[in-house]
C-alpha cells in the first residue's frame, strides 16, 4: 500500500467518529496496537527533540525500505506517532522524504491538538523525514 493509500485509509476511519471525544479514543486505542519499543532502544539519542512528551524513535532499513518503531510515555502521544509509523513505515527514504502528509490537516488534528502537542507532532515529522533523508545520503 502506498503512503497516500494509507493516509487516505486513516482519514476515511476518521470519518467514522462524529466528536472529538471519540476521535481521540480511536488515537488511544491505535497507540495501544502499537508494538512496545524495545527498551535497548529507549536512549537518550532515539528522544525526538521538541516533544514536551517523551518520544522515542528507532529506524532500521530492510532492504530499500525503512522501518519505523516509535513509543512514548504519553497515551495521546503514542497515538500520535502510531499514525505515522503507520502511514510512513516500510517505504523507501526517499518516497518518505517526499510525502505529503496531508492526512493531519484532513482529520483535523491541528485544530484539536494542544499547541505544544501539535509542535510535538511536527517534530516527529520532522525527525522521521530527517532519518530518510539521511538514508539516501547513505544508499
């Protein structure tokens, strides 16, 4: 599946709430599905700085795909960064590089997210297209 097929899957689930209340279960529970980080990755170096949560971030390449594992101490926050995991694991650093995440501003996240939750937010952009960027220097 593709990036935009699977922003464009998130946002149709999204779709299906009709408050924020429920939307922001539907976060707790994708961050619940997210596999736990292993703690040898739980360094001081895989912390995605501007996060007022604690945020980890561990990328490996298989192959010419890059993989994303994510964890936080915050529930919403782990929500969060599932949904990018989700969306932009298993692709190519330079397909990664490239996104549009257009699915944030689609389901309304900005508008509902706490301010320093939303600078957390695109941090963990930031850092994830960073690592890709940094991956196709190296291939």
């Amino acid at each position: 599946m593709s990036i935009n097929e699977i922003q464009d899957e998130l946002i149709s689930d999204f779709e299906l709430f009709d408050d924020w209340e429920s939307k922001y279960e539907y976060i707790i529970d994708l961050g619940k599905q997210l596999p736990p980080l292993e703690e040898q990755y739980k360094t001081e170096e895989n912390i995605i700085k501007g996060c007022q949560s604690r945020v980890w971030l561990h990328t490996y390449l298989e192959g010419d795909k890059l993989h994303f594992a994510a964890d936080s101490d915050a529930i919403i926050v782990r929500g969060l960064v599932s949904m990018l995991v989700k969306v932009l694991s298993g692709h190519t650093p330079e397909a990664i590089a490239k996104a549009d995440l257009y699915f944030l501003e689609r389901i309304g996240l900005h508008q509902h997210l706490a301010q320093t939750r939303s600078n957390g937010l695109a941090s963990m952009v930031k850092q994830m297209k960073h690592y890709a960027i940094a991956y196709q220097a190296v291939d």
